[in-house]
C-alpha cells in the first residue's frame, strides 16, 4: 500500500484548502452565533465537482478515487463540521449508495445530478425510537399495487431542509426486525413529504438538521433500492461509506485544533516564557500529532480496500472509532491549552469541542464500535463480500 499523494490530489487537496481558508473559516464564527447553513457554500462545492468527487465520470462524478474523498473531508472540517457532514451525507451516504446498489435508472436519475452538484441528497435512517438498534424502525411501507406507502418520521437528518432526495429505510415487517427493513428513493416533492428543523444543539450551529414526516407518501416500487428486506444491508453498507467520511473529517479536526494550539502555545507567555515550553502543554501537542497521524493513516487503509472493492467494515469502523475519539481528546486539550481564551468564542476551540461530540455520537457511537472491534477479535463477527460491492476505483491507466 502506498499512502503518498498523487499529482493530482495534491492539487485537489491544495484546491479545498484554499476554499475552505477563503470560503468558510472567515464566515464560520458569525454563522455559528446565528445557526446559520450557507447553502451557497455547497453549491460552491457543486460547482468545483466535490459533491461526486469519487463518483466515476459516466454518473456525472469527477471520477477520482475513495482517498480523494477522504481529502476532501478532511479539509472541509478543518473549517467547520457542518461542511463536511453536508459531503458526508450527499456523497458517502446516499450517492455512493446509489452507485451501489442502484438500478441503471436509478442512477441516471438520481445519482448524475447529485454527483453534478445539480441536486442534494440525504440519508434517513434514525428514528426517535431507532438509532443504534436499525433493526427496530417503525417507519411503515406497505404495497399497493406498483406503489408503496410510506408512513412515518426520522429525526437527526443532516441536510434535512435543502435535500431533494431522501434514501429513506422502512419497514415491510415489523415482526420480520431487520429482515423487513427496505430501501426507498423518496423525492421532497412527493405529496406528504415534510420536514422541520431541530433547535437547541449542542455543536453544529453551523450545520442543518431535522425531522423527516412522511404521511402516506407513494413511492413507485421503481424507487425501492435493491429487494424487499435487502434494507439492512443496504444500510450497513452505507455506513461503511458515511463512517469513512466522518473518520477523514475528524483528522482534518484534530488538525485545527493542533494548529489553533501550536499558535497560541508559541504567543502566549507565563513564567517569563511561551507556554509551548511547558512539558504538560508539550505532551497535549504531542497527544494531538500521535492521534492525526494515527487517524489518517487508518482513514487513508480503509480507502485503499476501497479503492480495490474490498469489504472494509472492520477498518472503517476502526477507524472512525479513533478518530472521532481523537477529534474529541484534542479539542478539549485544545481548550485546555488556551485556558479561560478557550471557553470564549473568541477562539475556535470552543466550537471544535462542541462539534467534536457529534462525531462519537453519530454513524455508530463509539461504544458500538468498542463492542464490534472486541467481536472481531474474538471471532464472534466476521464479514463476507455483499453481492452488490462498492466498484472498485478505475484509475486513468485502468482499461
């Protein structure tokens, strides 16, 4: 495995540096005080082909490989969370899903304006009574003749209020638990479709999300992704794609909070010296550098499986875990390092602490990810090839 960067995500990296130092961070204080989503941000993203920037040319994509992604996760949170969740969730979640598992129609109808940047797309799972346990969703699609009705609500939703398109996940059984659970292509404009935003976060002020109501809405069975009961494992699979996104984007985290700490450690003097000289102020630096090496390099392997089409759950899930865990550690050491400065929006760190929470949270809590790593190791989980695989990444030299 060679983890050195190519020519050309060199430059695509040095591209979404650029965006996100002129773009986001000069924005992201004012935004984060009014809870505010810049949509254009994203549409600037559209534009620059990073909302399918691993999606292959023939769907609209800029073709590049799964690491490229993780480039561009990285260096979109380095601004703020909020940027990067909105990749993560169009282009892990749902579009990489649709490259997945979707029909040829289904792609040419919904995956090529996504990876333009022409549409925006979200992923409904959670529920008020469903999170970790995916297998109790009570979210209801019954059929009716070349139709489905789907009846019911997720919550947690990123992208919830500017998404066109919903890959929503119902129920056909209750009773059958996550054998009945289905994929479905819901359109916002599809009559009893609705959502409203959730107040009152603790991080993220600068992110959208929110409910999903869904009161009998028909669906053509033409937009149910995969098999009835295929749900689940259409899922998993997608969290192994979103919990990718949520792992690179929480280095480029540790990465803020590192050179956020770095500057202030060398300006800020206490005993006649600047506080970088203080050995416990070294080793909450050193913590950071340990835990963003570690944490790409972790990213940086799941995206090679990836790019060979290669079933990664066990890596990504290692790697989001760390990561995340990392991305949390180092912005309150982060806080620490700045002292009463770093309980004031006046830094960043602040909000860095705040988002950081999210990201243990979401796409499978760290304790969820403690348990899969120890059943791995102890032989009680073992995972064997989907029949539908990511494809594995076309390189310019590939026939």
């Amino acid at each position: 495995m060679d983890f050195s960067l190519s020519a050309e995500q060199l430059e695509l990296q040095t591209m979404v540096r650029k965006f996100t130092k002129s773009e986001i961070v000069p924005n992201m204080r004012e935004w984060d005080e009014r809870h505010h989503f810049e949509l254009g941000v994203v549409k600037k993203l559209g534009q620059l082909g990073l909302m399918g920037v691993c999606i292959p040319e023939q769907y609209g994509g800029a073709g590049m490989d799964y690491n490229s992604l993780a480039i561009v996760c990285e260096e979109l949170e380095y601004g703020d969370t909020a940027y990067r969740t909105a990749v993560s969730v169009h282009t892990g979640l749902n579009s990489m899903t649709l490259l997945q598992w979707g029909t040829e129609e289904q792609k040419q109808k919904y995956l090529v304006p996504q990876a333009q940047g022409k549409q925006l797309a979200a992923f409904a799972l959670t529920e008020p009574d469903a999170g970790s346990d995916a297998g109790a969703l009570r979210t209801a699609a019954r059929r009716d003749g070349d139709e489905y009705i789907l009846s019911g609500s997720k919550i947690w939703i990123s992208m919830c209020d500017y998404a066109d398109n919903f890959l929503v996940f119902a129920t056909v059984a209750p009773e059958l638990k996550h054998r009945g659970v289905t994929a479905f292509l819901v359109e916002r404009t599809m009559k009893g479709v609705s959502t409203r935003p959730i107040r009152g976060k603790l991080g993220i002020h600068g992110g959208d999300t929110g409910e999903v109501i869904l009161d009998e809405v028909r669906v053509p069975v033409a937009n149910r992704l995969g098999e009835e009961g295929e749900g689940f494992k259409i899922a998993m699979s997608a969290l192994d794609n979103g919990r990718f996104t949520v792992a690179a984007g929480a280095t480029g985290l540790i990465r803020a909070c590192l050179d956020a700490s770095v500057t202030y450690a060398k300006a800020r003097q206490t005993f006649g010296v600047p506080i970088a000289q203080h050995q416990l102020v070294k080793q909450m630096l050193a913590k950071m550098e340990a835990a963003y090496q570690t944490s790409q390099l972790l990213v940086y392997r799941s995206g090679w499986l990836k790019n060979q089409g290669l079933r990664n759950t066990r890596e990504t899930s290692l790697a989001k875990w760390i990561a995340c865990n990392g991305a949390f550690e180092s912005a309150s050491d982060a806080i620490e390092i700045h002292g009463a400065y770093g309980y004031s929006n006046e830094y960043p760190v602040e909000r860095y602490l705040r988002n950081s929470k999210a990201l243990v949270l979401y796409e499978g809590t760290r304790e969820i990810h403690t348990l899969m790593q120890a059943e791995y190791v102890l032989g009680e989980r073992q995972d064997k090839p989907l029949n539908r695989m990511l494809p594995a990444w076309r390189g310019p030299d590939d026939n």
